[in-house]
C-alpha cells in the first residue's frame, strides 16, 4: 500500500512529531510505501491565491512546485493519516491550507455545478486522524459538538471519496505522563497496521 502521512505542528520535538514518527515507523515497518511529509519543516505554503478559489473548474497547474508534488502525490495513495493538535476547534493553519490548496477541483474532487454533489476523485479510501487535545472529551462534545470530527469525517473526506474515516484524539496532553504517552504510541501504532486490513 501507498500510504501519505502528513504532520501540522510547528514545535519539533512536540507529541505530535512523536505520534508522526511512530505511524511512520509501524508502516514502513509493515512493507508500505510511505509518503511522509512534516508539513511545517517543510514551509508548506498555506495561503490560498485568488487564482486557486474555484470550486468547479478543475483547478489550473499550480505555480508552487511544493503543491504540484502533493497534488500529484495525493492521486496515487491507497490511504492517509493526519496527524495535528486540536487548536480552537481547528487542524493548524498549516494543514488547512494544504486541504484548500492540494485537494482541489479536478484533482480530488469533481464538482458540476456550485450547488451539485461532489464526486470524489481520490483512489484513497480509507483514512486515520490523529489528534492532541488538551479539551477533555465530554467537554469537547458538550460544549462544542466536537467539531474535528465534523470537519474531517464530515466536510473534508467524504468530499474527496475517502470512505472510511477513523479518528482517535488523545487527551488531555499537558498532563500526561511519560507511561500514558507510550500508551498513546503504542495505540497509534497499532491504528496505523489496521489500515492495512
């Protein structure tokens, strides 16, 4: 399998790099072709130009050679793993501009008027988000509907024809201990091999 595993946080050295590291590790380890991008170190671009707000016609190529690599990219995974902190309700400002940006019209998605339905272009079907949070669940869900789980498994994936979307969120992160994080890891892991079944 063809995998993309895509990072949005800012610090090295944070639980999210760790997380990113060990989904890499498990599924290199288990024979798939990984595509790992840490998209801050990187200096991926965020910022929609005029030229890439259409939502119908098939997007024009990019002038980024940075987004040309993901788009091209992107067609050809069997399947993807996000991996980012919860930060107000939202993916970092990172990852959502590589979500305007990459899947576009005409490369993730067929659009035949403004109101229509999309058809999904993406062969991916499958994909795991992976979140840090420091919201306590029932809160998150209480007060705020969760709304990761909107964005992702509602908004962003069925759009593009990934069918299949598991999120896990770990939580709450600032105090956790070292135990409890290999814990964490270990559940990445073991999240990532199930993509594989």
């Amino acid at each position: 399998m063809r995998i993309g595993v895509y990072l949005a946080h800012p610090r090295s050295g944070s639980f999210n790099h760790a997380l990113f590291d060990a989904v890499v590790e498990e599924l290199r380890g288990r024979g798939c072709q990984v595509v790992a991008h840490d998209l801050c170190a990187e200096g991926f671009e965020p910022v929609l130009s005029a030229e890439e707000t259409g939502t119908v016609q098939s997007a024009s190529r990019a002038h980024d050679a940075q987004v040309e690599l993901h788009r091209a990219e992107v067609a050809t995974l069997d399947a993807m793993v996000f991996v980012h902190p919860n930060w107000w309700g939202m993916p970092p400002a990172v990852l959502a501009g590589w979500v305007q940006r990459v899947l576009a019209p005409g490369i993730a998605y067929k659009l035949g008027t403004a109101e229509g339905e999309p058809a999904g272009l993406l062969k991916a079907g499958r994909a795991l988000v992976l979140n840090t949070s420091d919201t306590p669940a029932d809160r998150e869900k209480a007060e705020f509907g969760d709304p990761l789980h909107s964005i992702w498994s509602a908004c962003v994936l069925p759009y593009v024809g990934v069918a299949e979307v598991r999120r896990i969120a770990f939580r709450t992160v600032t105090d956790s201990d070292e135990e409890q994080r290999a814990a964490w890891l270990d559940e990445a892991r073991r999240q990532a091999a199930a993509l594989l079944t």
